[in-house]
C-alpha cells in the first residue's frame, strides 16, 4: 500500500460515474492509481431523485477505485456534471493589515475570499473563484506581492452553481461510506485543463462537453474562464426522439444510435435499412440521420444563442468531448453551421 497522499475525484455523470484515485508523491505530476466505474442511478439533470440509488452507484465507483489503487484516501472531490452553474463577476476588497503597508500572501487570500460572498438570496455556491485583475488604492496591478498600500481590491470571475442541488449531492458525498467531501471541480475548468493546446488556452477557445443528460460548455479567453452553462438536452434526448419518431423502445433507439447513427441524413448509408421485431416497415438509415440532425441542429442553436445573448462571439477554435460527441459526423455539421475549426478533444493519457 502507497504511504504517499492519495486524492479521489468522482466525476458524476447522468449516465456513469467515474472514479480516479491519485498518488501525490515525489513525482512532477499526480499518479492516477486506480479508476473505477459505475451506472449513474437516481439523479435527473443534476438534481437528486433517489438518495439512495445515487449514493450506491457512487460508493460503487469510488469503492472499485480504491481497491484497484491499493491506497487509503485521504481527500476526495467532485465534479458535479449537470448541475446548473453560471459564470459572473464579483469584487473584494480588504485593508492592508501591516503597519508598513506592505501587501502579503495573506492579504491576497483575504481580498479573494472576500470575492467569493455573494447575495444570500442569490440561491448560489461558490464552485471556483478565478482572480482577473488586482487594484492597489484603485490602481490596477498584476503583481501585488510586496507593493505597498492602503487597500487592496480584486476582480474574481466566480464560477457559481445551484446551492440546494450541490447541498444535496454534499448530503449524500458525506455519508456513510464516504470520506468527508474535500471540495467541488467545475468540469468545464477541468476539461479545458486537460484538452486545450497551449495555443488555444493563449486565444479564445469553446469547449463542449456533450454528454447523456446535459450539454456542458466552457469559453476560454486568454487562459481565463470568461462563461459557463448548462443545457439540459444532450444524448439521450437524440435516443428519445428516435423511440417516439420510429415507434420503437428506448433500448432499441439506444442501440440503433450507437451502432448506426450518424449527425445528418447526407452521411447515412441510402441502400441501407434496419428492421425491429413488431415493425411492418423496415427503417431508412436516412430517416434515422434526419431525426439525430434536427436535435443536433437544435442543440447547437441554443449554445450559439446563450454565447450571443452573453455579448460574446463563437471562437476560432471549438473542442468537442462526451460521449455524445463521438457520434460520426458531429463535428463536420458543427463546424459547417458555426464556420469555425472543430475537432474531438484527445485528453492526455494518464500513467
């Protein structure tokens, strides 16, 4: 068993769990020692149906993870996929405590905990505070350790999500057969982390993390989380609108997109046709795409309209991840409607 530190991470999907056990040693980088997998039972877009059902899928996952790393956790996080968050600016400020008004590491932690209060009807949890520009005596400054003065401001961007769903997810995290919840990560922040080039984190980037039951996106500026949502339509809208349009069952819609959906009717196969047990007619694999476009179509307008009504533009580079994503063709009918570069996100692999 590994005497150094290890830190799990439960990324809470609508449709799976993952867990990840890290090592934090000598190495440069955190050593991912186990992982572990679990269906995602009693949650409903982010919000808890049965308490129950979710926590046995969660200690499922987190339990296979331990044991396939071999090392007792002592801290554990969570990535709440589907909770509702939202993205705004937020200011602090905090009076220099030293008598020679010099500005310390204490004084910087203050001013950005004082950011991170909000309304107490906002209804909102701090999930992540990011520091975009520092003022000394209302005098911007990038580098405030060691200037002098007498007050000290910050501008934080604050990643903010639900409070009574996070609450909930808290309740459950901290059950039994949990160690003590560590903190919250934003998937958005996380992903871009991982699967952003240097070039793209240097210029503005769109990630899109496509999923079963939500949509999660993530603007990047100049290495800065500038907006984040949620949508809540995703993967298994697409298999819905496939069991009601062709009279079929969810589990058959479901493996009919896996095996041969495709983002639009111009990419599906025209000679080729799929027949189901009950159905006179057999199925145009055409029809098929036309169903999955028309939702996709849908998708990507909501995610340009939010972009928009935030004032902001879709950037030169947009990366795609979930396992929505990997549907053929996806990317190809994005960039065409957005006229932008497109591509599927290829995380770093992991030791």
């Amino acid at each position: 068993m590994s005497k150094n530190e290890c830190v799990a991470v439960l990324d809470i999907g609508t449709a799976k769990t993952v867990a990840f056990v890290m090592e934090l040693g000598s190495r440069a980088k955190p050593f991912v020692r186990g992982a572990g997998l679990s269906a995602t039972l009693g949650l409903h877009k982010g919000k808890v149906a049965d308490g129950e059902a979710l926590a046995f899928s969660l200690r499922g996952a987190l339990a296979q993870a331990e044991q396939n790393a071999d090392c007792k956790i002592s801290k554990l996080f969570c990535n709440p996929a589907g909770v509702a968050v939202k993205t705004l600016l937020n200011r602090g400020t905090t009076a220099i405590q030293q008598k020679t008004k010099e500005i310390c590491a204490p004084d910087v932690e203050r001013v950005v905990e004082a950011s991170k209060i909000l309304p107490v009807n906002s209804g909102q949890e701090v999930v992540h505070a990011v520091p975009q520009r520092f003022y000394i005596d209302e005098r911007p400054c990038q580098q405030v350790l060691g200037e002098h003065g007498v007050r000290l401001e910050v501008e934080t961007r604050i990643i903010a999500a639900d409070a009574q769903q996070l609450a909930d997810l808290t309740g459950i995290v901290n059950g039994p057969g949990f160690g003590p919840l560590t903190g919250w990560i934003h998937n958005g922040l996380a992903l871009a982390g991982s699967v952003l080039t240097e070039e793209e984190q240097n210029a503005s980037a769109l990630v899109m993390d496509m999923g079963a039951g939500t949509t999660e996106v993530t603007l990047v500026d100049k290495q800065q989380p500038v907006f984040t949502f949620t949508l809540p339509v995703a993967g298994r809208h697409i298999t819905n609108d496939l069991s009601v349009g062709l009279g079929i069952s969810f589990d058959e819609a479901e493996q009919l997109k896996l095996q041969y959906g495709v983002a639009g009717e111009d990419m599906a196969d025209p000679q080729k046709m799929v027949e189901f047990e009950g159905q006179k007619n057999a199925v145009s694999l055409r029809v098929v795409g036309e169903i999955i476009e028309a939702r996709l179509q849908e998708i990507f307008m909501l995610v340009q309209q939010s972009i928009l009504e935030a004032g902001r533009q879709i950037p030169p580079a947009v990366i795609l991840a979930g396992g929505t994503a990997l549907l053929p063709g996806l990317a190809k009918l994005l960039a065409t409607r957005w006229e932008t570069q497109v591509r599927i996100a290829d995380p770093p692999r992991v030791e």
